[in-house]
C-alpha cells in the first residue's frame, strides 16, 4: 500500500468499480440469447454496508447488459454507466452529474480499460487476478480475486480505514 492512503480515505465519498472482472469473475455465459453472469453475494452484501455508511456506490462498464443492470437495481446502486469505451470520459461525465471530485472515489478495476480511472482517483485498487502491468497504476491489490469478494474487501478495508466500521457492524452486533 502506498504511503498517506488514510489521509486518502478520509476524503472519500462514493466506491466505483467495473463490473466485469470485478463484481464477477471475468467469465460469460449465454443460454439461447440471454447473456449470463454470476455475482457473489458478499460483494453486494460489501455494497449495501457502504452505502449504509454513507457513500455513494456504482459501476462503469464496458460492457452492457441486462445481468448488469439487474443486478445494478437489487443493489440500488446510484449509477451505472454502460457499454463505456472510453472510462475516463464516463469518469467526468460521472463525477458532474454526482458532485463529486476525483480525489473523492475509491474505484475498484481489474484492466487496462481502467487505467484512465486508476490514475485519477483518490484510491485505486485492482482485484487480485488483474495482470501485473494493471496493478502496478494502484494503490493496493485486492488479496481476493474479481467476483469473488474482492469489493467486499475492498469496502472492509476502507471501512475500517475511515473508523466506521463500528457504526455498521452494530447493525449486526446490535
């Protein structure tokens, strides 16, 4: 981890991932004409507490579908931009619509699509299986892969970095 990267994530207001290689594993399946994708139910689990804590939470995908979208709205996600070639592009288009500020994202990639993201956020993170030359533009690698807990992880760590942590877990603690 790089240095001054809790001085980062006191500054941060919204979590923004991929979604292909991050909320799932990378693999795509078809059945007739339907697209298929799996989702790990503690990366939304991951969601719904950082969005209980206050930050905002979406996605910024290359690829478009309804998988993506159906999953976009069990989460309630507050954006999901799709079937974006040009990341860095979406980036500021997302950042004007939410008034939000680079340094205030934490967003989460696993491919050179991402780097444009990667080298603007206030933190950046790739999930454990992305390619070395990916990882090497990030604040930290993931220790699990893409699709399978690997934003969860990522909202743990940035969690309990911002000392907030304690306020979520009394939802289960009571």
């Amino acid at each position: 981890m790089r240095s001054g990267i809790r001085d980062k994530a006191l500054k941060i207001k919204a979590v923004v991932m991929d979604i292909d290689g991050v909320l799932t594993d990378g693999l795509i399946g078809y059945c007739g004409n339907e697209e298929l994708k799996a989702f790990h139910v503690r990366d939304g689990h991951g969601i719904k507490m950082a969005k209980r804590a206050g930050y905002k939470v979406g996605a910024i995908s290359g690829r478009s579908g309804v998988p993506n979208r159906r999953r976009a709205e069990d989460l309630e996600l507050d954006f999901l931009y799709e079937g974006v070639k040009k990341k860095g592009e979406t980036f500021d288009l997302m950042l004007k619509e939410h008034a939000l500020l680079a340094e205030e994202c934490i967003f989460i990639g696993d491919d050179l699509i991402d780097i444009p993201i990667f080298r603007r956020t206030g933190i950046s993170v790739a999930v454990a299986d992305a390619p070395r030359y990916v990882a090497k533009y990030c604040d930290f690698q993931t220790s699990l892969p893409g699709g399978r807990g690997a934003v969860r992880e990522t909202i743990d760590w940035l969690l309990m970095e911002t000392g907030k942590w304690d306020d979520v877990m009394q939802r289960y603690l009571g």
